[in-house]
C-alpha cells in the first residue's frame, strides 16, 4: 500500500549514529515526514541487532508491537549493553490508514562504562605554573607500530585542561576546548573519535597538546589551578585488526614531552605564539592513576565547535599604543564569541621574521557603541587580558590560537607597521572571526514587520551562542563566564525556541546536581567556584538563582518532551525543596534575620530604589520562588506518577501561597512595594486569589503607564512581564513595552547598534556614557528572555497546557502595537511548525503548518476556532 509517509532523522541521545556513549538505556527518537493530511503514527515496533542484516531475528531488542503516537526519546529496552558496542536499530511505523513504513538503519556505539575499561593512565610535563603565573603549553608524543590491517580504531580521550590530538599529522575531531567545564574532582567527560582512516601501516606518530583550560588556568577573579596545578590528559587508542584481535595503546609512561611555540595559553588572559621556536624534547612525562571518586562518562550535549566565520567589515586606524605602535582596530561587524585567524598571505608584502603581532579583543569602542572609529573600550574586562600575542618567523601562512577565546566585536592589532607601506590601511581579509560555541542547532526563528524587532532577534540569539560555551555563561568576556544559574533558569524556554538545547540543558543539569550542597541548596554558579561560602563550604544561590535545579529541567521536558531529565534528578528536586522548608519560618524564606544568604534579589532593575539588588524585598522574591518551585515540584510528581507527592506538595503550595498573601498582599490586590516585579511573581506564579487578579494586573499597568511604558525590572521580573500582560488582558501595554525605545526597554540597545543583549539597560546612554565598568557587559543574554513571547504570543506557537513537547499545541497569534505581520517556526521532535500572519485591508491573513503525527487547536483573533490535524492551512478573516 502507497504511504506518502517515510521515516526521518532516526537520532540516538539526539545525535545522527554517535559513538561513545555511556547511556544504559540510549533514548530513540525518529520523525515522520508526510504532505499527507491528518497523517500521524498508530504503532511502532524498533529492532536492535549487533549486524545490519539480523533484523529478522534480532538479538538485542524488538520491542513488538507498541500502540502509541510516540517518536521520541524511546528508552532502548534490550539485552544490557556492555562497552565498545555498536548497535544497529529500525523503526517499523504504522500510520493511521494502517500502511506499514520501514525506516533505514541507524547505529550507535556505547563507549567505555567503568574504570576499569580504561588501560591509560593520566599523563602530564613535569612543569607548573603558580596561582599567578602561566608554564607554557606542552605536547605530548607517543609513536607506535601497526604491522596487520586495520578494521576499526576508537581514541577515547579526556583531560583536566584543555587538549586536542593528532594522529600522523592530522587533527583527529573538530571539537575544541574539549573535554569542557565540570567539576574536575567529581566527573570528566571523555569524547569518542573514529580514527580509522588516520592509521597507517607501520609507524604511526599520536600527539596531545594540553593547555590550561578550566582545571588549571584564571576562572573569574580568582587565582589559577582551582582543580589542579597543571594540565594532564588521559587517551586510549583501541585498535580492531582485520583478524578479529585488539589491541590498546594509551597514554602511559612512554609518552614524552616536548616545549616550543606556544608560550603561554588562558581563557580570560589570551595565548602567546612564538614561531621561530621549535619544538624542543624535554623528557619522560609524569603519570598519575585515574581518581577512584572521579566518574567518567560521555557527555550528553553537543560539543564545542567552530560554528561559523565572519569577515571583517571595516577597520580604521586605532591610534599610536604606548610601547607597540600603531594600532589598526578591525569590525568585525557582529558582537561575538571565538577567535580570530590573521591571513599573512593578505599582506600585500612579506612579514619580516621576528615581527610581533598584538591583538586586543572588546565589544565596543571607547567613544561609545554608535562609534565607528577611536580606540576600544577595555575597562568592562576587568582583569581579563583578552589578548593574544604571535611573533612570525617569516614563513607562517596564518595563525589563530587554540586554546582560548574571547569575546568581542572588535579587535586591535599592532605590529602591522613593517608590513604596510606609508599612507596604507590593512587589508580586511587579514582578520577573519572564527566564532565558537556549543554546536546546537538552529531550532526556531521569528521576523515581523519592524526591523528593530528583528534586530532583537537577532541579538537574542547571538547572544545565547556566545555564551553556552560549554556551559551557560552571564558573559564571555571580562573575568567571570560563570555558569550563574539565576542568568540560566530565566533564559532556558527562549533558548529552547531559537537552539535545540535538550541535551545542553540535561548536560548542565547532572552538573548541577554534583552541584548540590549537603543541606540541599544549589549555588549560584554552576560548577561550582563557591562565589556565596557558608561555614561548610558552598552556599545556597538564594531565590530565582538557586531554583534553576527544578526550572531549567521542567522547562525543557515541557519544551521537547524529554521526561528523563525530571526523571534522574527528582531526587534532586526534593533536596533541594525540603532544604528551601527547613530555611523557612511560618512558609516565608529570606526574612530579615535569616542568618542566611538571602539572595541576589531583582538584580539590576531600574526601580528608583537606588541600589543594585532592586527594590523588590528579598523575602517577597524568596517565597514567590519557593512557591514557585514546590507548585512545578507538584507537577513534576503529577507527569512522573508519584501521586501521593503531588498531592502532598499540593498542600504545601496552597499554605506558601496563604503566607503570601498575609505577608504582602492588601485586601484589594496591592502589593508592596508597588514595584513592577511583586505583581509579576505574584501573578505568573499563580499567588493570588482568582478575585483579586484583576486588580492586581491593573495596579501593575498602572505602574507601568507611571513609568511611561518603561520597565523597571531587573534580572528577576523582566521575563515575566509581556506573558503576564497578555493573559491578563492588557495585550496592548505589552506590545508598547516591546516597541518602547527609550531606555530601560528592549529596543534601546538596538537602537544603539547593539548586536547582543546588554547586561544592563543602561549599559550606555548619552547622557551618562558607560555604565560602571566593574559590571558592564554588553553580551549577557538574561534580557533576551523576551524572546518567548515574540514566539509565544506574537507568532502564537503555544505548547498545550498537558501534553508537552508539540505533540498537540496550541495555535494563537495575537497581533497588536505597531506590527503588521509576523511570523514564526519552531523544529519539534514532530517537525517543523510554522506560523505566519498579515494584517491587510482590515482582514488577517494567516498560514499554518501542522507537521505529521501532531495536532493543533487554532483560535484566530477576532474568536474563530477549529482542530487542526497534519496539514497546511491558509485563511483570512476579517477584523473586528
């Protein structure tokens, strides 16, 4: 029977045929690709077999026939996987005219399990720096000999540092900056590369080049070597012969250890490359045994990547730098994260050997960010170097630095003097960004009619790539990149429209609970650098910070459908909630005389409250939270089917929310203080009565028209504020806050030729010029959390209120303010779901696209509402 349907994108933990894992029960996902409408699956049946061929009888798994619509995150259910295997799986779909489709095959690789798995041993130079000084970086050699055919060859490989590897000349991987941030002294994440095609016969040459990193080098404003005093990796080569025999070659006591070019190498404070030396051998290398309480596994998020280059735009003379010379600052047209790599051969003469180059990273220049010439701004990097040094030898075609990044819009270079002639500027092509980040992609878009929105857009997204360099960062510059989980907690759902990052977010959510403090509180920053201490060590991050552990989990099963995330880290929740209980008196957390960290409160609104923390009271905002993460506990309990905990922590949300209202809430709905951010909480976390709501909403847009359509929130508030206006009716004022231009509003920054979120809203105005640079970042993705609506509300892509990852949504644009369409698509695990409308000639135009096996409920503006099934549905109607 003829289909129309086939079956997509068969992924494994969410990658195309991945190697290494260490999953027991590898999750499954597949998509249905069908114009057909109404097309949707019935049944599935997945076989797992160890050969391509054995799916008449496989012996690992075949599930039968299973009755469920499901195509996503199915938890294999086999035989027990053992390491170093390869699994090949099919899906056998029936749809619902019960024609049966046969995907193609996909396979799998488990990696190494246990301890035990691992012959290699951790290898270091024999050289370390101090708490203030850097050694150079070394590489590590190893040569060996193969003498039979080569079937298959695996390295496993990871490092308290940064490494990457060579085998016979050649880079093995495109990952960077790997193994990545974790806790060194709790968990090390190991990659997998197939190098098969990189061995030879006879003599082979492996390489390791090792830097500092995170284990060992600057994290924020603390000294060096917070894990270790220098950097080590740990690498295994497995070789499968043609014959069916293995054999392992790891790093060990024959490895040796060369200096030479690479003088120095930091995150925060840059690489130095010197090319007139050589490599130089230096000796046998230290070895030390794998730490028993150290666990290893492979990670669940896409790697570090080079994701994109970008050309210069413009360059202009920087001015005469003390002790360097003529400066040249290059564009590069985009506020970004990475690197750059300088292109001698675009130098119309040759470079002298000797001749040094140095290059100074920033986002903005001096004379402010509408500037187009003058010197950069530097003083927002604090102790952050942000600089990197290469001396030529006369014969390098190019060069760009391996182990760090920076970030930055501009870069000044000195030491071009002897290669330019009189009255010349530097060629544009000599500079080109290499922009990094961790390599998910691109899952939604939104553009509208105002290009200023768009540019909001866009600078959403900028600025998340920039910082989810492995981990979510509050900026990627000045001497912090931080993993703050209260920047985290309220950008996770945007970042979850714009980036596929279920797996970043299940990643960094085994990170925080290593995290967790004994008494069960979360710390501010994940992994943990003990920015809040208390007398055992590590504190609680306080309120919106600290309620990341149940927020960023919960809003990424609601986002993908992923319930393995709430699934492992349940446990973690209920710590974490029974610690906010034993902190609380009479259901209220942070009261005045606590005696502990009462948080950060709504950091850096704009309230006339005169301090930094926001005039919010941290005892308002710590039980708004703690309600807050005991309700979406509740839920959690409910989707998990754990109903007496549902029910009990039912209960414990109905008495906060009462302490809530006896504490600060009036008989008529105020709140005090009558700031914008108490009437968020109290009304996205559901703390009011039904009969006082409506007040509260207009004492709320009443503070709003006061400040002249202007927010005043801060960090805590400002990804509240349009959702809670719109579901309580006063569309209109949110669509004025979006389209407000003076500062504090969204599109100030825009309008000042920002191309990434600001930390703050003022982070320059004319009047002021730059804020106070000890906290004046201008990549700080926090604010871009207006990013939701823009695709929740304005394009109206809404997930259905019970059933999560887009299998049935919702489908409810909302047009408004100035805008006369708009449009939107997000990639599901389903497929693509688009939303398109138009305002013409008082009718509304629209176009959706349901993809297959998912349904939609539409209501259109002006009150139409019809089911829609798996199709393309294109209408208008007229405007009331």
């Amino acid at each position: 029977m003829a289909t129309n349907l086939s079956v997509a994108d068969l992924l494994c933990e969410g990658f195309d045929s991945p190697l290494g894992l260490t999953e027991a029960r590898p999750h499954l996902s597949w998509r249905l690709d069908s114009n057909r409408s109404g097309a949707r699956q019935v049944a599935y049946r997945v076989r797992a077999s160890s050969s391509p061929q054995g799916f008449d009888v496989p012996e690992l798994w075949d599930s039968g026939r299973i009755e469920s619509n499901q195509t996503a995150f199915i938890a294999y259910d086999g035989v027990p996987l053992y390491g170093r295997e390869r699994v090949y799986w099919q899906v056998e779909v029936e749809d619902e005219t019960g024609a049966i489709t046969l995907s193609e095959v996909a396979f799998f690789e488990t990696g190494l399990f246990k301890h035990s798995d691992w012959a290699a041993q951790f290898i270091s130079a024999p050289i370390a720096g101090g708490p203030l000084t850097v050694a150079p970086v070394p590489r590590l050699t190893r040569t060996f000999s193969l003498e039979k055919p080569v079937k298959s060859a695996r390295v496993y490989a990871t490092a308290i540092g940064i490494y990457f590897l060579e085998l016979n000349g050649k880079r093995v991987g495109d990952h960077e900056l790997a193994p990545g941030w974790t806790d060194y002294k709790q968990s090390l994440r190991f990659q997998t590369f197939d190098v098969t095609e990189q061995l030879q016969s006879g003599d082979n040459l492996w390489r390791a080049y090792v830097g500092d990193g995170w284990g060992v080098g600057y994290l924020a404003w603390d000294p060096r070597q917070r894990y270790s005093d220098r950097p080590s990796i740990l690498a295994q080569l497995e070789v499968e012969y043609e014959d069916g025999s293995h054999e392992i070659i790891g790093t060990d006591d024959k490895w040796t250890f060369a200096l030479g070019p690479i003088m120095n190498a930091d995150l925060l404070q840059g690489e130095s490359y010197n090319a007139q030396l050589g490599w130089k051998e230096m000796g046998g290398v230290e070895v030390a045994p794998i730490p028993d309480n150290v666990t290893l596994r492979a990670s669940i998020a896409p790697p570090v990547r080079v994701t994109e280059e970008l050309a210069a735009v413009a360059v202009h003379n920087g001015g005469w730098l003390h002790g360097v010379g003529q400066g040249w600052v290059f564009d590069l047209g985009q506020n970004m994260v990475g690197r750059v790599r300088l292109n001698f051969l675009a130098l119309k003469n040759a470079v002298p050997p000797g001749t040094t180059f140095r290059l100074r990273f920033a986002e903005v220049l001096k004379d402010g960010p509408l500037a187009t010439t003058g010197r950069i701004y530097t003083e927002n990097l604090r102790s952050a170097a942000q600089t990197d040094v290469v001396t030529s030898d006369g014969e390098i075609d190019s060069w760009e630095p391996v182990f760090t990044f920076h970030g930055f819009r501009y870069v000044e270079i000195s030491g071009l003097a002897t290669v330019l002639n009189k009255d010349e500027e530097p060629p544009l092509e000599f500079v080109t960004g290499v922009v990094m980040g961790t390599d998910m992609a691109r899952r939604g878009d939104f553009e509208c009619s105002d290009s200023l929105i768009n540019q909001l857009q866009r600078n959403i997204d900028w600025g998340w790539r920039g910082n989810s360099v492995d981990i979510p960062t509050d900026c990627p510059q000045r001497d912090e990149r931080l993993g703050w989980t209260g920047d985290a907690q309220v950008f996770c759902e945007t970042a979850n429209w714009n980036r596929d990052a279920r797996g970043f977010w299940a990643e960094w959510a085994r990170q925080v609970r290593e995290a967790q403090t004994p008494e069960g509180g979360i710390p501010p920053v994940v992994p943990d650098t003990e920015v809040v201490k208390s007398p055992t060590g590590s504190a609680d991050g306080g309120p919106a910070w600290a309620d990341a552990v149940i927020i960023c989990p919960w809003t990424t099963y609601r986002s993908t459908g992923d319930i393995r995330i709430l699934e492992e880290n349940y446990d973690v929740f209920e710590r974490y909630v029974a610690f906010q209980s034993n902190t609380s008196r009479d259901y209220l957390r942070c009261y005045d005389g606590c005696g502990y960290f009462q948080g950060f409160g709504d950091w850096l609104a704009l309230d006339g409250s005169g301090v930094t923390e926001g005039g919010t009271p941290k005892e308002l905002v710590g039980t708004a939270f703690y309600a807050h993460s005991v309700n979406l506990l509740s839920k959690i309990a409910t989707v998990l089917g754990k109903d007496d905990d549902a029910a009990k922590y039912t209960v414990l949300f109905s008495e906060i929310k009462t302490a809530f209202c006896s504490r600060f809430v009036t008989p008529e709905g105020r709140l005090s203080p009558p700031y914008q951010t108490p009437y968020l909480l109290a009304l996205e976390f559901d703390l009011l009565p039904q009969q006082l709501r409506e007040n509260a909403a207009k004492e709320l847009v009443a503070e709003i028209r006061k400040n002249r359509n202007k927010l005043s929130t801060g960090f805590v508030g400002s990804p509240y504020i349009n959702g809670v206006l719109t579901r309580e009716g006063h569309l209109d004022v949110a669509y004025d806050l979006l389209h407000q231009k003076a500062w504090p509003s969204w599109l100030y920054a825009v309008t000042q030729n920002a191309t990434t979120i600001w930390e703050r809203w003022d982070g320059w105005t004319p009047e002021k010029g730059y804020q106070d640079a000890g906290m004046n970042s201008f990549n700080h993705y926090a604010y871009g959390a207006i990013g939701a609506w823009l695709y929740g509300y304005v394009a109206g892509i809404e997930l259905d209120s019970d059933v999560p990852g887009y299998a049935k949504f919702n489908l409810t644009p909302r047009p408004g303010g100035e805008l006369t369409w708009a449009k939107a698509h997000v990639d599901s695990a389903h497929g693509r779901i688009e939303s398109e409308w138009h305002l013409e000639d008082g009718h509304f135009k629209y176009r959706f696209v349901v993809p297959a096996n998912t349904s939609a409920t539409v209501l259109l503006p002006e009150g139409t509402t019809f089911d829609a099934v798996a199709g393309i549905y294109e209408g208008q109607v007229e405007m009331k």
